[in-house]
C-alpha cells in the first residue's frame, strides 16, 4: 500500500489565503498517523479572534473523533497525538484526503495528498511533522517565551535590584500623563526601565507594548531603556520578524536578547541600580 500525507493548516487570513500549518496526516501500510502542534495552536490562539479559534478547535478534534471512530483499533490517542493501526476501520484513504483538500473552509485547510516511498512508522511521522509543520515537534510544555521570559523574572541579581511588574505614574514622573505597567524598574543617576515583549503574538498587541514603552521615554528622556525579548520564527511569523529586526536596529532602546540577560545583571550592578521603591515606600 502507498503511503500518502496531507498538511494541515489553519487559515489565518482568507481573504488573501494566509495559513498556517498547524498539523500532518500520515496513511500508509494499513496505518494512520494524525498529530497537531501544540506549540503552533498556542501561536494561532494569538492570532485569531476568540470565536474563530473555538471553531478551528472543533475542527481539531473532530479529525480526531473521525480518525479513532474504528471500533477500538485505536492504539494511541492523546490531545495532539493519534495512532490508527487498522486503516479498513476508518474512512481515511487517499480519495478522502483528496476530498478533505478540496473542501471549501475558511478556518481549516488540508494540502492535497502527497504520495511518499517509505513505511510508516512513529519515528518517521515526528520527523516529517518537524519539517513539515513544528520544528519543535508535536509536544512543547508552554510557550517558548514564557519559558525563556523566565531567566530575567527568576534573576536573583535582578530580583534584588528591580521593581517588578510596576505601574508608573505621574506620581512618580509628573511628566507621565497616563500610568504604564513596566517589568523591570530602578534607578542609579537616572530611571531604568526594562520592557519583556513576546514578539510571537498578534501585531497589534506587539505595536501595544512597543507604543507604550516609548512613550515612558518620551516622558522620562533622561531614563535608560531595554527591550528584551527573543527572534521570532521567520516562516511563521514574517512580520512580526520585521518588528524585531527594527527593535534590534533603533536609538530609541536598548535590545537584549533573553539569551544575553547578563547584560541586564552587569548593568545594573556596573552601575548600581536600586529598586525605586523600597518596601517601606509607599505612594499616594
């Protein structure tokens, strides 16, 4: 029997056919192999409004309950997962890939059905899905940034010397008109600022933080100003990888990427940075 795979991929965009892969179907030798990134519906969960992603996550899982709808011939089933060892039990085939790929949706896509010269086994699906759809595989525990994000708010040096997670406020800085939320605050000779932004979400929400940590230096010009945050996946997220390049490349803060934290942690301790306010501070 021919081994035959199909991408699947959320629409992003219809109007212009973005997609995004988000997941592979693999038939072969009387078997079926059906996984979903985990990491790339974390990314779409960003990307989409809230009710189109309910109905991309029923589509999931209705390929799901169709693939393992075979009278207990299932042999693997989790949330992103599935192994399908008798193929005579379900209706997957060549035909019904090539019927799902011309299916019209606006919120799901399946790639019409490649045919392939191997056997299929576990180890050749993970391969496959991770040039095909998630370089990181099917299973990645939490988002990258959240994980990576982790080094500055676990810093000990940081910790001991930084404000985390302060609104700012004319009460601080008379020039600040409305109060901004910053990760990271001190001061030496002049305020530090530091902003975390995830660059792996929507624009809008990137232009957010960006738009409002400038104006925190607008307002405090005599201030030091670090943006941290890490490269976005090119293929994934081409704009937002612009967005970076143009962090990298601005006068107007100081780009540090997570890997480099100890730039942060020499900084402040070169130039011996404070908390701007100490516990027994207190505002009004």
């Amino acid at each position: 029997m021919a081994s035959y795979l199909s991408v699947i991929s959320a629409v992003i965009r219809p109007e212009i056919k973005e997609k995004v892969s988000i997941g592979l179907l693999l038939i072969g030798d009387d078997k079926l192999y059906l996984g979903f990134s985990k990491n790339k519906l974390e990314v779409v969960s960003q990307l989409l409004p809230e009710e189109v992603f309910r109905g991309l996550r029923f589509n999931v899982k209705n390929f799901q309950q169709v693939a393992t709808d075979n009278e207990g011939y299932r042999t693997l089933f989790t949330s992103h997962l599935t192994i399908v060892e008798n193929l005579q039990h379900t209706i997957f085939s060549e035909s019904y890939l090539g019927y799902l790929s011309n299916y019209k949706n606006n919120i799901i896509s399946v790639s019409e059905p490649n045919s392939i010269a191997i056997v299929p086994t576990q180890q050749v699906f993970e391969r496959l899905f991770k040039k095909l759809v998630d370089e990181q595989g099917i299973y990645v525990a939490k988002k990258v940034a959240e994980r990576s994000f982790s080094k500055v708010r676990e810093s000990s040096i940081l910790k001991e010397r930084f404000n985390y997670d302060l609104e700012v406020n004319q009460d601080l800085f008379p020039s600040l008109i409305v109060p901004v939320r910053i990760d990271l605050v001190g001061e030496n000779e002049m305020p530090t600022f530091v902003k975390l932004i995830d660059l792996e979400r929507r624009k809008n929400y990137i232009a957010n933080d960006v738009t409002s940590f400038k104006f925190v230096k607008d307002a405090v010009p005599d201030s030091k100003n670090f943006i941290v945050s890490r490269e976005p996946l090119k293929t994934t997220f081409p704009q937002q990888h612009q967005i970076w390049n143009n962090l990298r490349n601005t006068d107007l803060f100081e780009y540090v990427d997570i890997t480099e934290v100890e730039r942060l942690e020499e900084y402040a301790q070169v130039h011996k940075v404070h908390k701007l306010i100490e516990p027994a501070d207190s505002i009004s």
